[in-house]
C-alpha cells in the first residue's frame, strides 16, 4: 500500500472493497458476533492510518462492557502509531469493564508485541475465537 493509503476495515472474512481505502470519509464497518464486536483490519497500521482508526475504535470501545475483537490477520505494517492505537483501544475498553482481542498469525507481530514490552498486555488469538454469549473477560472488578 502507499502512504496515501489507509487500513481497510471490513466485515470479518470478506474482500476489502475500494471505498475502504481512502482516510476521508472511510467507511469502517465490523460484524457483530455472540456479543462480540469483530472488526477486520486490512493494510497498514501507521501515523498516516491512525487518526481514521482511533475514531472508529473509540466508537466502537464507548458503551459499556465493550467486547471488540480485532482481526489483524491482514495488516501488512503496523510501527509505534500502530501500536498506539492497539493500546488505546484495549485501555479503552478496560476502563468501560470490556474486553479486546487481537487475532494474527503474525509471528513477526507477537514479536514485535514482545520486543515492545507489550507481550503480556494483548490477550492474542491465531484464529478467531469462539464467541458466544456470556460474562465479559475483563481484567478490572466492574
């Protein structure tokens, strides 16, 4: 992707569609499931990106007991503005009593997690994971 392009966010398991690809007016669509709220992100996670996707992650983590499961099986980079959001998104949702899962196959990004000290603060997933209704997995007493 080139810098003039941003992460594509798509419903989960299906083709990132063009509209996607612009920053302005980017349509970020997720795919809820079992409570769970799926989000598929495609791309590049960076400072050109960032702003697009911390406004839809904020969205997404501001009612209470958010559960947001983030699907990065398909970014292609992700540096510190990445990583910044990845962390937001999870205080965020910690501080409502949610939950945030990350999935990837990456084992470039699990150490890239661990080089950053980030290792143990992702709960992270390969493969998407069951998601059923039922008390949410929060870290915090709610």
């Amino acid at each position: 992707m080139s810098e003039n392009d941003t992460a594509c966010v798509a419903e989960h398991d299906t083709a990132c569609v063009a509209e996607h690809r612009t920053v302005k007016g980017a349509a970020l669509p997720h795919h809820a499931t079992g409570g769970a709220i799926i989000v598929s992100v495609h791309g590049e996670m960076d400072a050109v990106t960032a702003p697009t996707l911390i406004e839809r992650f904020d969205a997404l983590t501001a009612h209470p007991h958010p559960d947001l499961v983030l699907d990065l099986r398909s970014v292609t980079f992700i540096d510190c503005a990445g990583l910044g959001v990845l962390c937001r998104a999870r205080n965020r949702a910690l501080a409502r009593c949610g939950r945030l899962r990350l999935i990837t196959q990456s084992a470039r990004f699990r150490r890239v997690l661990r080089a950053t000290g980030l290792g143990h603060v992702f709960e992270v997933h390969e493969r998407l994971p069951r998601l059923a209704p039922g008390p949410h997995g929060s870290a915090q007493p709610c």
